[in-house]
C-alpha cells in the first residue's frame, strides 16, 4: 500500500471516528489495520511533526496564518510566580 493511499485512509479514520477495522476497502486505502500501523510507525519517527511545520512555514511564506489570533496552551507553558 502507498503511503499517499494509507494517508487518505488515516485522515478518513480519524475524520469519520469509524473504527480502524470498518475503514471501507471501496475507498483503496487498503484495510484499516494496515493504516492504524503506519500511523503508530509515522508517529514513533516524528513524521507528523515534520509535516506539521512544513506546512505552518508553507501557509506562513503566503500569509495565510493570522498570527494575532494564535492561542497558547497553558498546560504546556509553565506559570513563573503562580501565574502573577
């Protein structure tokens, strides 16, 4: 299986909340266990961190992130003084 035919059955998997094993053979994905694979395999070597930055520097470049409504998550940013 391609990995372009196991990303468009991952991306519908995870879309569609479908379990892994429904994932419909019609669409060429090939089976949902071939995908859930390749997405905990893309996963452990970072892949999608990659791809997540390439296209924040691609839709940065053409000015298509506003920037100004970016949100932090406080859980992840630590809080100096107790939040004072």
């Amino acid at each position: 299986m391609t990995n372009r035919a196991c990303l468009a059955g991952i991306i519908f998997v995870l879309r569609s909340g479908i379990p892994w094993r429904t994932l419909p053979k019609r669409l060429g994905c090939g089976s949902g266990m071939t995908c859930s694979r390749r997405l905990r395999d893309w996963q452990q070597d970072g892949i999608w961190d990659l791809i997540r930055f390439a296209l924040l520097d691609l839709l940065s470049r053409d000015g298509q992130i506003d920037w100004f409504h970016a949100v932090v998550d406080s859980c992840s940013v630590r809080a100096v003084f107790e939040g004072c």
